[in-house]
C-alpha cells in the first residue's frame, strides 16, 4: 500500500488583508506531519510571494507579515515594472 500526501492545514489568520487601496491574500499553511508553517501573499493581479524562511507557529507567520506592511507599506505586495521576464517570453 503506498503512503498517502499529507493534508494541508490552513491557519485561521489567513485571509483578505486590505490597507491604502492595496488587497492582498495573506496565506499561512503547514503540512499535517511537520511543525513548521509557511507564510505566502498573493496580489491582486495572482503574484505570489512566498517567504523563504518558515514560521515556528501561524502567529509568528502572522507578525511577519504585519512587519513588512509596517515597515514597507502594503505597496511592497504590488507588481512593479522592474519585474524581469524569462528570455523567449
């Protein structure tokens, strides 16, 4: 019998987050096996922004996010026109 994939636990504190005109879809997931949780963001236009470094719980993912909206601005999640494509596109 092969192993099943874990499940996918979704924190209570995702959701819509809206400031200074900006909405984004604040993401904070772990896997059921393992302790460890991962904060994403999505913009508007389906950008995805996924934080490198995990989160000992959903809260600490939570503050990190309020951080860079505290220190950034909400305009940080926005796509820019500095975004580089990959060559043939």
């Amino acid at each position: 019998m092969s192993k099943r994939d874990p499940n996918l636990v979704t924190s209570g504190l995702s959701g819509s987050q809206s400031k200074d005109g900006v909405s984004v879809e604040v993401n904070i997931f772990r896997l059921e096996d393992e302790g460890q949780w991962t904060l994403e963001v999505v913009n508007e236009k389906g950008t995805s922004i996924v934080w490198d470094d995990q989160f000992a719980d959903d809260d600490a993912a939570f503050r990190a996010f309020e951080q860079v909206v505290a220190d950034e601005g909400m305009a940080t999640f926005l796509d820019s026109a500095n975004v580089i494509p990959f060559p043939g596109q």
